[in-house]
C-alpha cells in the first residue's frame, strides 16, 4: 500500500450545515454494529428492456424487488442492523455530456431511500454500482474521469449538509470486467486506473463544499479486494483520518458464493476466512487504516444451520480486528443463481432467524432472538391420507397349454471383434472441462447474463491461485473464462 499528499482540508465550521461530528473514521467504526444492503433494487438496470425516458424509476423494481419502503428499514433496525449500504446505479439516469445531468425523479428518489435508512438512526453508504463506463481499461480512463467527476459533483451537493451517518462510496468493485485479471487481484493497468479514479472522487467530494470537507469517504482496491496484487498496489490519501477502504470478501468461496462443480453445503474449513481477516490485517488494520467489509455473504443452499456456524465463525473473525461487515441481500431466495435474500420485502419478516442469530452471536450477542412475529412460518405440507381401497377379487382363466418347444438352430460363429481407432481430442476440450459448461449459455448480445457468467467463472480463477494449483492449470481456466465474451 502506498501513500500519497493530498491537499490541505477546507474549513471544517459551516454556518449553513447541519452539525457534524469531527471524528477520525477509525472511531466511527466502532460505532458501527452489522450492515444490510439494499441489493438488486436502486442498483438494477434493464436498459434493453425499459425506457429510460418514459419511467426513470421503474428500474427499481425491474429486477424482482418491491419497491423500498421505509418499514424495511425500520424492521432491520430494530433486529439489530445499525448501518445500510444502498448500492445505486446512475447509468440510465443521467444525461449527455460534458453535465451528464442526473434525472431530477431519479436524484429524487435516491435522496429518499437515504433519509429512510438514516431516519432510523443507522449510518448509510451511498455508492455508484454496476457502472458500464469505468471499467479499468487504459482506453476508459479519460472519459470515465469526465464521468465520475460530473456524477459526484451533484450526489456531493445533493448531500452536502448531512452529517457523519451519511457514507460516501466511491466505486463498487473497480475491475477489468472480462479480463483474465478481472478476479485475481488485477495487473498495472487496472491498479492505475482505481487509483487515478479513487484519487479524483476524493478530491471532488472533498471541494464540494458544506460537510463534505470532512466527510467519511470509503475507496476500494482493485475489486475491492483483499487478495493478490490489490491491496499492495491501492494508494491511500495521506494526512486524512476520514477514508476507509471498502473490502468485499464471499469466504470461503466454495460455500458462500460458488454455484458450480465445487460447491459445498456444509461449512468444515474457516482457513480461508482466517487467510482474508490476516490479509486485512497485514495491509490495513496494522497501519491504523480502517476498514468496511462492505459485502459478504453466504448463499442459501437449504443449509440454515450451516450458514449459522459460518456466520458466527465470520463476524466474530471480522470484530476481532475491528472491521464491522455489511451482509449483501439481493432479494432472491430460490433458482439457480445467487441467492443471499433473508427478509421477505413484501411482509417484512426474516426468512433465516438461524442465520441472523449466528451473525448477532458473532458480535457477542449470545442471548440475541428474533421475536417469532418476525420470523416467516414455513409449514411443511403432510402427505395426504389415503384410504385402501377394497377390491373384488378376481378369477383366474383356465391355464393355456404351452406349444411344443422349438428346437433352436446351430449357434452362428461371429466374426473376430474390430479393435476402434483411438479416440481423437477435440482441440482445447480438456481446458473447456475446467469450467462449468453454463458459463457459455448465454445468447450472443445477452451482456447481463454474460457478465454474470463471467463473474461466477473468474471467481472460480480466483480459486484456483488460491488452492495453489498449477499456474499452466489456473491460466487454462482464466483462458476458457475469458471466451464468454465471444
């Protein structure tokens, strides 16, 4: 991790602002319990699918989440949840350049998701999510600059008198989106580029004025990862005890986040929690520089009281050396994809007490319940009752006289048996086994489901160099990842 100067910070008295604690944020943390994201809901996008310019906020709800209600929050808060990350995507709501104007119903509704979450007395982060313009590619820097630049300039002014509950988050999950590198900590291209981008969003929320001189501002590594190259080559802002670095771990990935061949249900090996936590450690926590696990979660496998143990396991791990973590909600508990839902929206009741028991028990909080009015009944339906039913019986036929036997023909002789040629390879074929064949079911145009896949197939590079394969084994699979995008 490398350090930098960065200019002197602006007056912190404001006549105008609402008052605003001037604490480090390595005390503010502290005052951080466990998170929730509000996921699939401000940060879906169905570009091909809505006009944009008919309905800026249907894409709220176009990904299968009800609307946001302010009940969801207030639930949440009252189970024990004291910060909510709203990850929220701005494509589509923003206009032409050099302004790209954000669309006022859009800023509108952003602004009151954030007042729900901090009327219940909760820290927010609000963030730019699922961007399709700053992928970490040299060509992209120039005008990805213009972009980031132009869009917090107005979510800074649209929030600049809040005080230090509110969070700014730079970028989610900066990366090279279908390169090799996307997952495995990245290479001097992508490094550059997060940085020059982290750099300039500090320095742009920094000058906005009101509070945001001295408001607390999460930036991320490459990826915001914990793993290879990202947090050795990540820059952090000098003389500035307002930053924290935005970390995202699914661990151990075969059974928090692997829907392939080696996914596991149960949860037997913490090593790779432990790697994580040292990693965190090692970069950050050691040099005093604070850290939000901003997402991390295990998907639902109908393995409640694995995940349980799992999640106890990892909060208790990530308290131990003073980093608070958000657990990611996408709304989805059944099918075939990621499935990290644990509220019912609609009813507002909790899905998985068992889980929600394990994450507050990592905190200490061993005589922690959810009342059972908050909790979903799942009945189990019995197998019907069936009645046997009476039946006459029947006579049989008189018994059948078998013919004569015919007697069989001499046994024919068959022929020396043929030896088959050797089977011939198809070229590549072993490389293409080391990857799940879904990952390349995706129509030709279909990005979305192509950028799924490939998030899935380079967690599973992501593996690899971890397991400590083979590197001719990992490039192969890092080779056949790639082809999604063919």
């Amino acid at each position: 991790m490398k350090f930098v100067n960065t200019f002197a910070l602006m007056c912190l008295a404001f006549a105008s602002s609402k008052a605003m604690r001037n604490i480090p944020s390595r005390e503010l943390v502290k005052e951080i319990k466990i998170g929730w994201n509000l996921g699939n809901t401000l940060d879906a996008h169905c570009l091909d699918a809505l006009d944009y310019a008919e309905d800026q906020l249907a894409s709220e709800t176009c990904w299968g989440n009800v609307k946001t209600t302010p009940e969801l929050f207030q639930k949440l808060h009252s189970l024990g949840f004291n910060i909510f990350r709203i990850p929220t995507t701005w494509t589509g709501h923003f206009g032409e350049g050099p302004d790209y104007k954000i669309d006022d119903a859009w800023m509108k509704r952003v602004h009151e998701v954030v007042d729900y979450a901090l009327n219940t007395g909760s820290f927010a982060i609000l963030n730019i999510h699922h961007e399709n313009w700053n992928y970490a590619y040299a060509e992209n820097l120039e005008p990805a600059k213009e972009i980031l630049e132009a869009i917090w300039k107005q979510i800074a002014a649209e929030f600049a008198n809040y005080d230090e509950h509110l969070i700014f988050e730079g970028m989610n999950e900066p990366r090279k989106v279908g390169d090799a590198v996307e997952w495995t900590g990245g290479d001097q291209e992508g490094w550059d580029f997060v940085n020059e981008l982290d750099n300039l969003f500090y320095n742009t929320v920094r000058a906005s004025g009101g509070n945001n001189a001295i408001r607390h501002l999460m930036l991320p590594p490459y990826a915001a990862g914990a793993y290879g190259g990202a947090p050795d080559h990540f820059i952090y802002p000098e003389n500035d005890d307002k930053v924290i670095v935005s970390i995202h771990a699914y661990s151990p990935y075969s059974f928090a986040l692997d829907n392939g061949e080696g996914a596991v249900s149960t949860f037997e090996d913490a090593s790779e929690i432990d790697g994580t936590m040292g990693e965190i450690k090692k970069f950050f926590i050691s040099k005093n520089v604070p850290v939000i696990l901003g997402e991390f979660g295990a998907m639902n496998r109908h393995n409640e009281d694995e995940r349980a143990k799992w999640a106890e396991y990892y909060i208790k791990s990530a308290k131990s050396i003073g980093v608070p973590c958000i657990l990611w909600d996408n709304g989805i508990f059944e099918g075939e994809g990621e499935r990290f839902a644990i509220i019912d929206r609609s009813q507002l009741k909790i899905a998985y007490p068992k889980l929600v028991t394990g994450l507050m028990r990592g905190l200490g909080e061993y005589n922690y319940s959810i009342p059972e009015s908050d909790i979903i009944e799942i009945v189990e339906e019995e197998e019907p009752s069936v009645t046997e039913p009476t039946i006459e019986p029947i006579t049989p036929p008189e018994p059948i006289t078998p013919p004569e036997p015919i007697t069989p023909p001499e046994p024919i002789t068959p022929p020396e048996p043929i030896t088959p040629p050797e089977p011939i390879t198809p070229p590549n074929q072993g490389a293409v086994n080391l990857v799940d064949a879904s990952y390349f079911s995706c129509d030709k145009q279909d990005w979305q489901c192509k950028s799924e896949k490939s998030d899935l197939c380079f967690s599973q590079v992501s593996k690899c160099w971890g397991s400590g394969k083979d590197a001719e084994t990992c490039k192969k699979v890092s080779d056949e990842c790639s082809k999604i995008w063919n």
